[in-house]
C-alpha cells in the first residue's frame, strides 16, 4: 500500500504531465518556438526579441511574442503597446501591434512602475499560465524573451515550453561572453537546440568579434552582428522599422534564424 507521501508524488507528476499536454496541444498551431536568452543580463535580450519579432512580421510572418521575464517585463514598453488582453472562454487573447500578438506580465499590472516580489514558485504558475491560457492562433513564429540567469525561471521555459531553438545574445565583452558560455552550456545540457550567437553593440565603443570567436568555439552558427547605433535613442517604434540600417541588420538576422531552423530540422517559414 503506497504512503501518503507516495500518493501525493504520485499525484504532483499526474498534474505535471496533464500541465505539460495542455501547453502542447495549446502551441500545436505554432511552426517554430525560438528563444532569445543570454545568462548575463543588459546584453540586449529584449531589444534583440522585440526587433527580430517585427522583422519577420514585417516579411508577412504570423509572429507572437511571449514576455517570460515575470520580474521585469518590458516587452509592451518597446512595443508601445497600452492596450490590456481580452478574454473569451477563459482564453487570453493578445494585442497585437506592428503585425506581432503580445503577452507579457506588464499587460496585468495596474502601474509598470509595480515591483513584481514573487519567489520561484509564484514565477514558475505565472509562466505556466500564460502558457495554458493564451490563445495564440496559427503562428509561423513565437519568439519568447527569456529572463536572464540559468536558474529557475529560464530553467521553467526549457522544460514547459517545447522550444524548436535558441538565440544567444551577447556583446564584445568578455564577461558577456562567459556569460553566453555558460547558457550555451545549460541549453545543450538540456539536450535543447541553439540555433547561433548574435553579437549585440558592436562598434567603436565596445568592439566586434569576439562573440564570432565563441560561436566558433562552441561548435555553433553565428547569427550576425548589431550595432551600437543612436537611432535606437528613439522609442517612437522598434528601432528595426525606424531606421533602415538596422532593419536591415534584422532581417539578416531572421534569415539566419530560419537557415540554422532548418538545418536542425526544424519548420521554418
């Protein structure tokens, strides 16, 4: 006869693995699920996800854009989006703007200014959620911003979210770049894909190449180089549809996005 204990171990996998089904059937219209992560935060992260979302919107793509960084959302902010999500049969459904559907937790806050106090357990039902209760729709692509580190909440997306691959970003730094290391690590440990590097604020102030020069080191693709430039001093629209220099550093980027996708046999569009 099993213990209580037993039981309720028993019962904790029993709800996982129903969580886990949901999320699947869920996501089931999405072609491709790519994350954009790095360990180190200030590296860019959101900027990378919000631009590369709107890049391949703006080449008629189907995009959503998940914000999984509960403590400190700013996907909305880069967007410009103020409008709340509507609901229909307990289903969230996104805003949408600049051809990308939108969740974040700044979307359910009543100040952006609020700090978000919640321990890894409160964080973990968050990201589930969002993940169970969001209606998406078709989408060619989902792209989620993931939080820093290579703990817990990063550690709740790889396990919940079935992803199709990884962009690392990381800038000339040294530090950034054993930051990059380390997540290259926690992915491949997880028998995850990464998809390439892309080196964040490149130029005069902080250099370029030596994210090339860990890419190489890994055994992965380089995704491509972005520069430190003043037009991103404009939050009027993601600085990939303000300035067309940058845009076109982007769509080199979505394009090597989709070429490492289907070199490791995923669907890309």
């Amino acid at each position: 006869m099993a213990t209580p204990q037993e039981n309720a171990r028993l019962e904790q996998i029993k709800r996982a693995w129903q969580q886990k089904r949901e999320i699947n059937q869920r996501l089931a219209k999405i072609k491709a699920k790519v994350g954009v992560y790095s360990a180190k935060g200030g590296v860019g992260k959101t900027t990378v996800a919000v631009n590369l979302a709107v890049a391949l919107a703006k080449e008629g793509c189907k995009v959503g854009l998940l914000d999984a960084d509960i403590d400190c959302p700013n996907v909305t902010r880069a967007l410009g989006i103020t409008d709340k999500p509507e609901y229909a049969d307990n289903q969230i459904q996104p805003p949408e703007k600049w051809g990308v559907k939108v969740v974040s937790m700044a979307l359910f806050q009543e100040s952006e200014e609020e700090a978000i106090i919640w321990r890894g357990p409160m964080i973990h039902n968050a990201i589930n959620q969002f993940l169970q209760m969001t209606d998406w729709g078709e989408l060619d692509y989902l792209v989620v911003d993931l939080p820093p580190g290579t703990s817990d909440a990063p550690l709740t997306i790889m396990q919940a979210l079935p992803m199709d691959g990884f962009v690392v970003v990381s800038t000339p730094q040294a530090l950034a770049n054993l930051d990059a290391r380390r997540c290259i690590n926690m992915i491949r440990k997880l028998n995850l894909n990464v998809l390439g590097v892309v080196e964040n604020y490149t130029g005069e102030m902080f250099g370029e190449g030596a994210s090339k020069q860990l890419a190489e080191d890994v055994h992965t693709a380089f995704l491509g180089s972005l520069a430190l430039r003043p037009s991103y001093r404009d939050t009027s629209k993601p600085t990939a549809l303000a300035d067309p220099a940058v845009g076109k550093e982007y769509a080199s980027l979505a394009k090597a996005v989709r070429k490492s996708l289907q070199e490791s046999g995923r669907t890309a569009v």
